[in-house]
C-alpha cells in the first residue's frame, strides 16, 4: 500500500480552489492569475474586475512577481486602494502562500475604459442587477 500525501510540487501553482497548476521555473501561469484575479470585486458594481474588463494585461517575472496592467472605469475611483487589497489578497494568500510572491498594479488610462471591455459573462451579471447593458 502507498501512502498519499497533499504536499505541493514546488513547481506548481496552487489556485484558489486549492487545486495544483503545474507552471515553469516556478512561476504562476498566467490563466491562473486571471481566474483567481475573478475573486476581486469592483466595491461600487458588485461585478468582479476581469469580467468588468478592468484587466488589461498580466506579467509574472521570474521571481514570480505579478504585474497587473489595469484600469479602472473612472480615473477619479476613490476605491482604487481597496480593489488593490483585493488583488493582493487573491493572488499572495491561500494554500502554498498563494499563486505568486508579490504584486504591482500598473494604473492604465489608455485605451480608456469603455462599457464595449465588458465581457459576455459581465453583462449577464449587470444585467441580473438591472443595467441596461
């Protein structure tokens, strides 16, 4: 008989869902960061930030540090402190320390946000609320 074990391979990832991403060189995969960055929710619409289409881009460097390239749906957001305590929260804690070691935002303004970066799964959900979107 074998025994099993719940240890993490040090070259995975692990999601939120506890589940184990096999990545390179011990970095979080890109998809990854994208679903667990769904936990992160816009405080005024209730919908998260990557349906919302607030993400633009995701880079993780060697030292598995993630920089997110985003924006936010008006350049005067007083929120912009909370949505990245979020981010922070869904990409560094968790089983196995979280998907990455770190994080930076990179505040974008161009292309400036439009309702047209929504996703299809993010109207669904505005809609729910009531938005003619």
């Amino acid at each position: 008989m074998t025994e099993q074990t719940n240890s993490t391979p040090e070259s995975g990832a692990v999601a939120t869902d506890g589940t184990v991403t096999p990545s390179v060189g011990g970095k979080a995969a890109v998809a990854d960061i994208e679903e667990a960055m769904k936990d992160v929710v816009d405080p005024e619409l209730g919908i998260n930030v990557v349906d919302l289409g607030l993400v633009y881009g995701v880079h993780v460097d060697d030292q598995n540090v993630a920089t997110l390239d985003m924006t936010l749906t008006s350049a005067a957001c007083p929120l912009t402190d909370v949505i990245e305590d979020q981010a922070r929260q869904a990409l560094t804690t968790g089983p196995g320390g979280g998907l990455v070691d770190d994080i930076r935002i990179n505040w974008v303004w161009l292309p400036p946000w439009g309702p047209d970066k929504i996703t299809d799964e993010g109207r669904d959900q505005l809609r729910s609320l009531g938005f003619n979107v």
